[in-house]
DNA sequence: ACCTGAACACCGTTCAAGT
DNA sequence: ACCTGAACACCGTTCAAGT
C-alpha cells in the first residue's frame, strides 16, 4: 500500500525538508512532530532522535535558512561594479527571499524566549550585518559611501532593507507599492549611505 | 480555597490581559486557552463563549497591540517641533514599544496564512504607514523633505524604523549597538528625506 | 446570555524494549 | 545506532445540558 519504508535515508533531512514544506503550506501552527513522523511512516517517537524536541527542530529549520539567505546575498553582484549596483543585488537578494519564504523568515527572526541556547542562531542572524558591513566599507574604499564607522551606516541600511522585506512578506503592502518600494528603498539607502555634497568634489 | 470565582466580570477583557501577560512571560507557544481558563477560574469551554477559536484571541490581541502602537507612535512631538523632532519621537517611540513588547510585536507583524479574514489587522498595520506619510507631508510643506510623492519616501523610512525595532525587540543587536542605532536610524532616515543640496539655499 | 461537563481527536515527550 | 509501542499529561473544539 504505502510505496516504501523511509527509515533507511536521512531521517534527519527528510523531516527538515518535509517541515519546511508544511511550514510554507500551512504555517506554523500546523507544524506537528507526529504528523511529520507519519509522512514520513516513521514512529512518532522517531524524531526525537534526531531533534531533542520540537524547538530544536525550529532552530535548525530556522539556521539552515540563515544559510540560504547569505547566499542570496551575496550572489547577483557583477565582480567590478558600483556600489548602487551592490547594494541594489543585496537588497533584490534579500526581498527575493522573504517573499519566496515568508513563513521562514518569521520563523528566523523570531523572538526567543530563551535568552541563550540559540547563539549559533543569532549568530547566524548577524551575518547579514556583516554582509551589509562589507558592502559599506568597500564603497567607503571607493568613494562611494560617506567616510566614517561602518556600524554607524551598515545598521540603518540592513535595517530599511529587513523593514521592508518584512512588510513585503507580511503581505502588509499593496502589491504595487510592494513592487516600486523596492527601488525606493535602494534609492532611500544610497541617499542616506552618500557622502556629503558640500565636502564633495 | 480559591479567592473569588470569575465568571461575573468582562472574561473577555480579562482573558486578553492574562493572554498577553502569558505571552510576553513565557513565549507565545506556551499560550493555551485551557490554561488561560484555569486561571481565570472558568471552565475551559467559556473562552469559546468571546473568541470562536484560538487565533480569534491572537488576532484580537494583536489588534489591541496595534492601537498601542498608534498611541505610541503619535505622542511625544512637541506640538511646533521641526522635522527631526517629530521623527525621532516617532523612532522612540517605535523603538520604544518594540522592545516593551517583543513577543507583542512578533504576533503583530506574523504572516497571516489566511489571506482575508484579517483584514482588521492588515488595515491596522497600514496605520504606521499612515503616520510616516503624514510626517513626511508635512516637512515638504515645510521644506524640511525632498518633495514628490509621499509614498516613495515614507514606506522606505518607515521600514527603516520597522526593521531597526524588530531587530532590537529581537536582541539580535549588542546592546550598545542597539542603544547608539537608534540615533542612527534617526540620522540615516534624515538624509533619506533632506531634499537635493544642489537645488537648495 | 453565559457557562459547565463530558467527549473526541489530537498533541509533545518519555522510556522500556526490540533489532 | 536507530527505531517501535505504549503510556502520560496535555491540547483545541464541539455540544448537549444547565441556570
């Protein structure tokens, strides 16, 4: 009846790939340890061999995605090109994610309760600042971008950059405001990222 | 034994209260309406008597936390205070409830896996976006704001501010740099507004 | 109108036991 | 090492019945 046993593979990838499927199909709240497990056909108590509990199943879901989003980051750039170019590419990088994987991305930066536990996590959440940071001192190298700390530009910019991919995943804009906020927000960041005009030239 | 029995006063009012009280101590999977019963010394079907089902109650609260979030975004700008002021106090003020309510925060934005049935919500959202377009309109009535559309300008600011908080809220920022980003963000979202030095003075 | 109590189908987690 | 099967305490939701 059933095509085949499972509990010979990668039980491990099997219920991350299979729970992030159901957690872009039916969000969350639908996300069950059983149920994964009877996919699966797997015992329900399967999983807890592979993940101590559902949270741990969470966390991982959650990094793996981390991981994905920094390669959408950092692919799209041409190798020599200018730092509108950059940033635009990071920016289209990063909403292309969110809005293909909005479930995801909420489950990745959501709220933890437990303050510790999840280093590796907010780690990995960080790594965007860093991508952002790259991004500003290499166009401070250039010229393009206002001299000074790079935290002091690379915070406020992934900031307007994950605002806005956020609201675009959320669904909380008008479609087309959606499609032309995009440029807007690369327009907004290259303005608030320029060096001033009266010590230019 | 037990102090008093509940079941004269708003249970509806006071099942909110407990809930969001739950959801801000212990995390929002740790939130049961049996629970919240059991304290409020009901039996665990009368909940069912204010909210149809479990996401009946988090839509409400979320809503609740948007009208906060109103109050808060719109108070603190002295009344003929210039650009910068009106918007760091909007800043503050997001910030400022962002990291009062974390967990409140999160169930606000969450991605709704029913597309309709939450439009109360989603119209409640676009009130953030209301309040940057009436302060961005008002500084190009000032001249303080590059003018043009309000839209191309205030969603870019407000995701800024959006993105900034949820960060923090999140505690994926130090805390120093959380504490000095904020005047950053501030900073940032001014030169994204400031209309065009070559056409000035 | 508002609540109770029982019932149903479902959870997450644990643990002895199997192979 | 990896999985099963039973068990435990807990859910959300529904519904007849009470007041």
């Amino acid at each position: 009846m059933h095509p085949r046993r499972y509990h010979h593979g990668d039980l491990r990838a099997a219920l991350l790939e299979r729970a992030e499927q159901v957690l872009r199909e039916k969000g969350p709240a639908a996300l069950s340890l059983r149920e994964l497990a009877r996919d699966l056909e797997v015992s329900h108590a399967a999983p807890s061999r592979h993940f101590k509990d559902k949270q741990a199943l969470l966390d991982a879901l959650a990094l793996a995605g981390f991981e994905r989003l920094d390669t959408a980051l950092t692919t799209g750039a041409a190798p020599g090109s200018s730092f509108a170019d950059r940033l635009g590419a990071l920016v289209r990088g990063y909403v292309g994610f969110a809005t293909a994987n909005p479930q995801l991305l909420d489950l990745m930066y959501a709220v933890k309760h437990d303050p510790q536990a999840t280093e590796a996590l907010t780690a990995a959440a960080q790594r965007g600042l860093l991508r952002a940071a790259e991004l500003v001192t290499e166009g401070q190298r250039t010229g393009e971008v206002r001299p000074g700390p790079a935290e002091r530009l690379c915070l406020p910019a992934l900031a307007a950059v994950h605002g806005f991919a956020g609201l675009a995943a959320g669904g909380l804009l008008p479609p087309e405001e959606a499609a032309a906020g995009l440029d807007d927000v690369v327009a907004f960041v290259l303005r608030g990222c320029a060096p001033d005009r009266t010590t230019g030239t």
